[in-house]
C-alpha cells in the first residue's frame, strides 16, 4: 500500500479499492506511522470504537483505544516494527469510552509497510471485533468443564459444590445451589410445580475474592421457598429468568432475608434456574453478578440452563444411588442377626470396616454338644442384588450347620448353592446388567468346641483366623485357602483343627489382614489385641480406630467375627463309657437320674430325660459298635449325647400299631426339642436338646 518518494501517486482501480477498504470494510483498519501514531483509519474504525476519527488521527493507537493489556499490544506492535514480521490473529482486550465497563475482544493483525527502496514507512493494522466469538468459547469452555468436574461422585452435596466452583468466577461472583430436602434422603422429587411449603436445603455457596458478602441463610439450612418470587416461580414452570436488581423490586418484600443479602453484596444482576428432571424438581441454581458489569443476557441464561440440566441428572444419579444403597443398608441389617450370640465357653462380637468391596455377613450358630459355629463373609458385589445374595448364603449356612457338617464339607455344599445362584444369573438375557456381573463370594466358616478347646476352620477365599493368647502372644495361623464360592474352580475345600487355649482371643476373618502378617505388623492394633480379659464387645470401637489410622491402607478384611474363649465348668459336664450289654440302658438310667439330681432338675424333666438316654443307649447296643460313651452337657439347653463306633444312620420310622419296636427315635423326637446324628472320624454321636423350659435351672 505504500510507495516510494519517486512512485506515481494510485489511481484508477488501484485508489478506488484503497477507498473502498477504507470506507466500506467491516475490518477495521489502522495506518501507523513509524511513531505508532494514527494516520488514518476506516469508518469501520470509529464505529467500533465508537470514536470521531478526527479524535483518533494524530494519536498514538494505545491512547485511543482503551487496550487494557497496553504493555502486551505495545510489544507485539514494535516487535513487527524492529523485525518486519507479521503478528496475524493477535487476542486484544479493550473498553470503550461510553461503556468503560464492558470488555471487548477484538483480534489483531499487524503488518510493516516498506517502500521499494526497504525504508520503513509505517505499519498496517487490521482489527475484527471478536467480543461474541470469545465469549462464545468461554461458555463452551466451562460447559466442557462442568461435564468433566461436576458429577465425579454419587454425592448430591458434592456434586453441587462442584457445580459452585466451576460457576466463579467465570460465570458468576456468587453462587448458591439450593435441592429440596428429601432428594438428600434418596426419596423421589416431586413433580413440578414444587408445592408451597417443600422445604429446600442449602447445599452450596461459593463468592469470589473481594466479594463482600452477608449470607441470607447458611449452607445446610432447610426453609420453603417464600412466594412470589424468581425462585419461586422457577421451581413452578421449571424456567429460567434473568432479573435486573437495580432498584427496588417489588417481589424482594416477600423474601426480605435474601432482600437484605442482596442489597449487602451490590449484586446487580441475578439469573436463577431450575435443577430438574422428568418434569420434576430438584433444586434450583441462583447467580449472581457483583463485580462484573455485564448482566445476564439470553446466552448466559441458555448457559446456565445447560449446566443446570446435567447438574441436575448427576444430582438424580446420586439420589438413585442413596435410594438404592439405603435399601440395600436396611435389607443387609434386616438380615443379619441383631448381634452375635454368646454362650457359656466363647463371648464373640462383629465388626464390620468401611469398605466399597462388597456386602459383608456375619453369623454364630450354636450347634449340639456346647460348639459354637463361627461365620464371616461377603458377596463381591455392590448394591441390593449383592445383599439379597448375602441373604440367601447367610440362610443356607445356617440350614447346613444345622446337619452337623464339618467346615469343609459345608463350604462344598453351599458352594454347589453359590453355583446354582451364579448359573442364574448367567442365564439372564444379555441386556440385563446383571448377565454381565459374576457371581462370586468369600466366606469363612469355623467350628469352636470349648470342651475340647479346639476350632476346625475352613474358607472359601484366603481366610484367616488370629489367635491371640492371654500373655498377648498373637498368632495368625494357617489357615487353608479355598476358590470363592460360586467360581468356576472345582477344587476340594480343605480344613485345619487347632488347640485354642483358655482365655484366647479369636479373630476370625474371609480375607487377610495386611497389618498383622506384615513383617513387623501394626504395634498398635498388637496392642489392642492383647488386652487380655477384655470383652469382645469393648475391643470393637478400639480395632475400627486402629484400621482406620494405619499409614497407608491396604486390601484387607471387611468383616472381623471376635471371640473370646472361656473355660467350660466341669461341673457341668458328665461323661461315662457304657457296657456293651442289654443291662447299659439301665446303668445309664440310674447315672442320669443320680445327676440330674445333683443339678436340680425337677422330677418331670428328669424322667423325660431317662427316658431319652434309654432309648438313645438301646439304640447303641442293638445298632452300633462298641465302646458306648454317655454325655450329659448342662448349657443353654440340656444336651444328652451316645456315642459308638458305628457310621450307620439311624432313621425315624412311624411304626404301625401291631410292630414291637421302631418307635424308640419316635419317642425321642417327641420329647427332645431336636435331635439329630454327627459323624466324626471315630464313628457317629447321636444327640438330643432339651429346653430349659422342660427342666430347672441348678
């Protein structure tokens, strides 16, 4: 555009399209002399600026135009000056004279305009308003931010607050999320228009620096929303509104709690929108504008309307997911016993840790001869599904221990139910979600006899089981691993018996547990553990904290079953080989009689008793192998126990009325509470139960 001292003056097209662009362009355009003053600029120039270009020629450019960054466009202009090259699509922030407080982005190409002979004339500036391009890619921008920082948890709460902190400062100088109060519960939303008198909580708040704020109401405050208002009539028609505050409002009357904030804080501009989904509402978004001029115009309101809208479907996401873990909790408490039970030779307690691995279950199950069954286990899985399969294993442990079965043995049994359950699943069609989940569970189950101070352990998964002695020696022991229930491995579960002395405490776990087989192992939880003479029931709270503070957390149990072993009285108990003669039910007749007696048993109980132990002790010389034992068990229930060599099962017969015999387990079944045959290595137990209801306590 320029020419040399000795070129001929433009004209013809050449002068032609040099007015034009000067007088027609929509780009604004600048020439500069090598002082960077103004020698000329378009009329799309001063029409930008909003400027007489009688104002502006003459001037040096950053005088003129409101260049908030003056240093930065100074550089870039000189730059291209001193080095010839060009500084294309350069960002420029800039405020007009009429409105100083709105900011305009314009984009900046700069030229050096030489004449032939290499002499520097001048510069060439091309301006392009820019203010809505801008403007658009910081909306994008923070709707890029919001879906990648709001709604990383299934926590309403958190998923506002993070709502908050995206929208200031660059949306808003304050921000404040309110939800109705129930969402928080997991219950549903109600349908639009929200009822008078639902009461809403403060969740989130969030102003920017040097924003001088009084709070209406704190975060966590629950009230209805006062009517009418914006806020109100946004949760009713589930619109947004963009309201100016300047002046006195009239609906401010109505709320004069948030009447009073806003005037305090100089907000001058407000857009409030609903957080709703399927025409029903959750929340409401309020924004306000304190510092920045600008207010609210049809493209932030369709912004805030887009960050409300997935907002509110992470909040509902969340509210599902209280809902359906809330169910899940009641169901789970529903189905575990209300606390474990304790009996004369061992006091136990449960403990469950804070743990996203599953659902855990618990249970002690008194079994025959003063033994005690000890399960701990989990379903891996989460939800209400996971725990109506905790249920379902829970009630199958439970119905096979009542059969007497050894720990492994058990475990083989519920495993074939774990399988059976596992199958079903697999079974659903492809478009269950529930098909695509496995089916598995861990569970250890052990046997603790306090009469031959001995626990037999089995697992399904890595069990453990710690003993920790009265002089604090503790003691993980081995205990077998076995494949989880419900898996495809088809390996024999295996069992380890070992002595358990007096007054040990017993922890019994279905994983293992990190701080204790470590090399050196958590001194603190040591500790803990050997607090000799200390009941189950108090160690729990002491343990939760102790996990809890370990330095660095690893995979470890989720459950913990605690006991603690107790001599079982001598006293108590009665023990007698018997005769392999016709005469052995009547030698044990008289040997009961003589210590029920000494037990105080009244004489109705006793005689039922004689009874019992006669038929069981004829039932042993007719059918079983010699040697006979008698044991009488003076617990929670009156225990009669025969023992012989035998493994051959005896069955209840109802014989007809003209047989001479058969009746002998009928009888027993009659009078004993329950009954039932264990089989051990060294032949079978048949044994009764009776209540205390049938006899006097000594």
């Amino acid at each position: 555009m320029a020419q040399s001292e000795s070129a001929a003056p433009l004209s013809g097209p050449e002068a032609a399209m040099l007015d034009v662009l000067f007088s027609q362009s929509p780009v604004g355009l600048h020439l500069l002399d090598t002082e960077l003053r103004v020698l000329r600029v378009n009329t799309a120039t001063a029409a930008m600026r909003d400027v007489q270009v009688e104002e502006v020629v003459g001037h040096r450019f950053d005088e003129v135009y409101g260049i908030i960054e003056t240093g930065d466009a100074m550089n870039i202009v000189r730059g291209v000056l001193d080095s010839g090259a060009a500084a294309v699509g350069h960002l420029v922030r800039t405020r007009l004279r009429a409105d100083p407080g709105k900011e305009h982005f314009h984009e900046m190409s700069v030229f050096r305009l030489e004449a032939p002979s290499g002499k520097v004339l001048g510069l060439a500036v091309a301006v392009v308003e820019v203010t809505e391009r801008e403007r658009g890619r910081a909306r994008t921008e923070v709707l890029r931010i919001a879906r990648e920082q709001v709604g990383r948890t299934l926590d309403a709460i958190t998923t506002c607050q993070e709502l908050v902190d995206v929208l200031v400062p660059e949306v808003a100088d304050i921000a404040v999320v309110e939800v109705v109060d129930a969402l928080l519960r997991g219950d549903e939303p109600p349908l639009a228009p929200l009822p008078p008198g639902v009461p809403l909580r403060r969740v989130a708040f969030r102003s920017g620096e040097g924003t001088d704020v009084t709070l209406a109401h704190p975060v966590g405050d629950v009230r209805a929303l006062p009517a009418p208002t914006p806020y109100s009539q946004t949760v009713a028609d589930l619109r947004p509104r963009a309201v100016a505050l300047d002046g006195e409002q009239p609906w401010l009357a109505s709320d004069p709690d948030r009447a009073e904030a806003i005037r305090s804080s100089g907000a001058h501009s407000l857009v409030t929108a609903p957080l709703a989904v399927r025409d029903t509402v959750l929340g409401l978004i309020s924004l306000y504008r304190t510092q920045q001029p600008d207010p609210y115009d049809e493209h932030d309101v369709d912004l805030v309307l887009q960050l409300a809208d997935h907002t509110a479907l992470c909040i509902d996401n969340a509210r599902r997911y209280t809902r359906e873990h809330t169910i899940a909790a009641t169901v789970q408490r529903q189905l575990l016993p209300r606390g474990p039970a304790s009996h004369t030779g061992l006091e136990t307690a449960y403990l469950l840790l804070p743990s996203d691995g599953g659902v855990q279950w618990y249970d002690t199950i008194p079994l025959s001869g003063a033994r005690t069954a000890l399960a701990v286990g989990g379903v891996i899985g989460k939800g209400l599904h996971a725990t109506t399969i905790m249920g379902q294993l829970r009630t199958v442990v439970r119905s096979l221990a009542a059969f007497d079965l050894d720990p492994d043995e058990l475990l083989a049994r519920l495993n074939d139910t774990a399988s059976y359950l596992a199958a079903e699943r697999a079974a659903l069609p492809a478009a269950d979600p529930l098909h695509r989940e496995a089916l598995t569970a861990r569970c250890a189950y052990a046997v603790y006899d306090p009469l031959t101070g001995t626990c037999t352990v089995a697992g399904a998964g890595s069990p453990r089981l710690v003993v920790v002695r009265a002089d604090g020696e503790t003691d993980v022991l081995d205990v077998p691993s076995g494949s989880l229930l419900g898996s495809a491995d088809t390996a024999p579960f295996a069992a380890a018996t070992f002595e358990i002395p007096d007054g040990s405490l017993l922890l019994l776990s279905d994983a293992p547990i990190p701080a204790l087989e470590r090399s050196g192992g958590s001194d603190a939880l040591r500790r803990v553990l050997a607090q000799a003479g200390r009941a189950p029931e108090d160690l729990r709270d002491e343990l939760l904290y102790t996990f809890a503070a370990e330095a660095e957390p690893e995979a470890g149990p989720t459950a913990l079953l605690l006991a603690r072993t107790h001599a079982f009285p001598a006293e108590r108990v009665a023990v007698w080989e018997l005769p392999d003669t016709p005469t052995a039910a009547a030698t044990a007749r008289h040997l009961v009689r003589s210590r029920l007696t000494t037990w105080g048993v009244s004489e109705e109980a006793a005689f039922d008793t004689e009874v019992i132990v006669s038929e069981l002790v004829t039932n042993g010389v007719r059918y079983g192998s010699p040697p006979l034992e008698l044991r009488l068990i003076n617990d929670r229930v009156l225990t009669c126990e025969v023992s012989d060599r035998s493994l051959s099962n005896p069955r209840l017969r109802h014989a007809s009325v003209v047989d001479e015999g058969g009746r002998g387990l009928f009888i027993i079944a009659q009078l004993a509470q329950a009954w039932g045959t264990r089989y051990t290595a060294g032949g079978k137990t048949i044994w009764t139960e009776q209540t205390h209801r049938s006899w006097d306590e000594p």
